[in-house]
C-alpha cells in the first residue's frame, strides 16, 4: 500500500465520574463513552523524500481556523507518538508521512488528540502489515493515555481504572446532540486540578443504574436527566462563560446539557434532529459560543476507509 486513511470518531461523555488523585497522578474514574458521528480521518502514506527521514513527518488541515495552530507537530503529538509505538513492534516500520484531517475541536472536551491516536494506530498497523490485533492495539492505547483506547471500541462503552479499562454497552437508541464550540481551549491537566482544589476529599466514583437504565431502553428524556460531569464544576470555574452557554442549551429545549470531558465545549442532547437544529440556532443567536454542530450517536469506531494500492 502506499496510503491508508482511517475514520475515527470524537466521544461526549454521558458521564464522568471521578475520584481523588492517585499516588501516580492519575485519578480513578467511571467514564461512560459515547462516539458521535463528528470524525477526524488520519492518513498514513510513504514518506515524502526530506534532506532528514524521520520516522514520522506530520501535518495538519480542517475547517477549524485557529484552533489548527494548536496542534502540535513535534513528538509530543499523540499520533506521531502512536505511529511509533506499532514500529516499535514493526521490524519491516519505514519512514512515512502522517497527515490528520480535523473536524474535532482542538483541546475542547472531546478527544480529538486522542481519537488521531487510536487512527493512527490503526493506519500504521495495516500500512506496515504490523499484525496487531484488537488486544494489541488496545494495549498500546493504555500506554498513550485514558481515553485514546475507547475510539478504538466506538458505540457506546464504560471506561474504569483511569478510563483505559473498556466495557462496551447495549445502547438500541441513536441520539442527537448539539455541541457548542468555545473560542479558547482548556488544558485536561489544569481542570483536573482545579476538581482537586475544589473536591478535595472526593469519593470513589461509582456508575449511575439510572443512566445504565436510560441506555438499555434507548429512551432520551431519561438519558438527558442522568447526564452528568465531575469535572464540569472544575471548568466552569476556569471558564465562567461556559454556565451562560449551558443555560441558554437548556433554556432552548435541551433534554439534558453538560461540559464534554474537560471542556470548554459543551453538549446538549435533544429529543429530535429538529430540536437539534432549533437548539444550535438558538446558541448561535445567543453569541455565547464560537460556533455549533449538530450530530448523532452513537457512532462505529475508527476504520479504515481508503486504503490505497501499491504501484
């Protein structure tokens, strides 16, 4: 092959609950994953001939303006980071060129870092011929980080430990969501500590049987009610201006509205696919948000879409 393309979808989570800081850093969570139809594609193809040929040259396109130039480019990006761990079990690994195509806000709450991850570790397993299976490049995951192992299993799925430890979940319903994009981005790391400021003697996180309940009957009204977020006191605190965006979804019609993740982008589930797009008008109008996407889930997991034949 000279080019393989992979699909890989952003997450919301329907909940995050989390426990105190751990003695490595790390905090115990309960982290229901929901893939929503929102995709960044990764694209894994022969090198380009360079004066150097590392093993991964990156780069970086989309519509999301500014938010791009907030991507890195060095070793520290997680999907350059992923390329190398399948060489590492590649002995036939050779230079290549990895571009990311984002639809996926930059550090919004949704994992776009962290979907190109698990693309990456998909493309570059079938470009190289690595073998890797299922468990393989999950393994690998858990070594990137908490989240980059759930696009990998996509629908709907219960993440523990630190979120690396997947359950997927029967979930009959398709949903539609809005989700307001926030100007400015938010640091994981930074809100993290702000919970710790702010619930400092947290308990251990435990499931909620009523969204589990939701789930199983495919029923949005009672799923909007159970949605929840430890970490949304801690990033609206950083970000005040994300309380007027979460009023305004719910004053909107919104059957259910919390920050995503980390934030700042916040999502709004609504009870139709126009009272989704009556929803993300309304936030629009309001001037509290940089802009909105409507969307469905729950989505498939990263694929290979366009795999490209040798000459």
């Amino acid at each position: 092959m000279t080019a393989v393309t992979v699909r890989v979808p952003a997450k919301v989570n329907l909940q995050l609950a989390v426990g105190p800081v751990r003695g490595d850093g790390y905090h115990d969570l309960v982290n229901v994953f929901h893939a929503v139809a929102l995709f960044d594609e990764v694209t894994v193809r022969e090198a380009r001939p360079r004066a150097e040929r590392p093993l991964v040259g990156l780069s970086v396109s989309g519509d999301l303006g500014p938010h791009l130039a907030r991507v890195p480019l060095d070793d520290t990006n997680l999907a350059a980071r992923a390329a190398r761990l399948v060489a590492r079990e590649t002995p036939a690994a050779a230079p290549v060129d990895l571009h990311l195509h984002k639809r996926i806000p930059v550090a919004g709450g949704m994992a776009g870092g962290s979907a190109d991850a698990a693309g990456a570790l998909v493309a570059c397993n079938t470009f190289w011929s690595a073998g890797l299976s299922q468990g393989d490049l999950l393994a690998l995951a858990a070594e990137l980080g908490s989240d980059v192992a759930f696009p990998l299993v996509g629908g709907t799925a219960v993440g523990t430990g630190r979120g690396e430890v997947l359950t997927p979940v029967d979930s009959p319903g398709r949903y539609h969501w809005v989700f307001a994009l926030a100007e400015g981005g938010l640091s994981t790391p930074d809100v993290f500590a702000e919970y710790d400021r702010l619930r400092p003697g947290a308990p251990a996180p435990e499931g909620d049987p009523e969204l589990m309940a939701a789930l199983a009957a495919g029923d949005a009204a009672r799923l909007g009610a159970a949605l929840s977020n430890d970490l949304e006191p801690a990033a609206v605190s950083l970000r005040p201006d994300l309380a007027g965006v979460l009023d305004t979804g719910r004053a909107a019609g919104a059957l259910g509205a919390l920050v995503s993740g980390s934030g700042p982008t916040c999502a709004f589930l609504a009870a139709s696919a126009a009272g989704a797009v009556e929803i993300a008008a309304v936030l629009d109008a309001s001037g509290r948000c940089a802009a909105t996407v409507t969307t469905e889930g729950h989505a498939g997991r990263a694929e290979v879409v366009a795999p490209v034949a040798g000459r």
